[in-house]
C-alpha cells in the first residue's frame, strides 16, 4: 500500500481555504447585520449592509449544499 502524500496535502490545503473562506463570509455577514443594529439605533437606513449580509449568509448555504452535494453524490 503506497499513501499519496501530494493528494492528502492538496486535499488539506483545499479544505482549510474554504473553511477560512466561509468563516470570512459568514464574519461578513454578522458585520452586515450589526451595522444594521448600529444604523437602526441612529435612525438611519442600512439596506445595503442589510442585503450584503443576506447575499454573505447566501453564499455560505450554497457552499454547505455543495459540499453535501459532493459528498452524497455518486459519481
């Protein structure tokens, strides 16, 4: 039995930029809606940090879904 370091590397490095990544979007996110908190309390609008943080939390499901895709999947 041979073990092929280069793909487990490969495997580990992919994981953990797509970790960091969610965990990046999904900060994005919380940022978004507490600038919300922040703008409401001025009485001030935030529409926009209100939907970026929609489209950041959006994107964080997709990639969830996708990765349960990969691994249910068979191919």
């Amino acid at each position: 039995m041979k073990i092929d370091w280069s793909a487990i590397g490969s495997v580990f490095g992919v994981s953990l930029a797509v970790t960091v990544g969610l965990v990046a979007l999904f900060t994005l996110g919380v940022n978004g809606l507490a600038r919300r908190e922040k703008a409401a309390a001025q009485g001030d609008s935030a529409a926009l940090a209100v939907t970026g943080a929609y489209v950041c939390f959006a994107a964080c499901a997709a990639a969830v879904a996708y990765g349960i895709y990969l691994i249910v999947a068979k191919v």
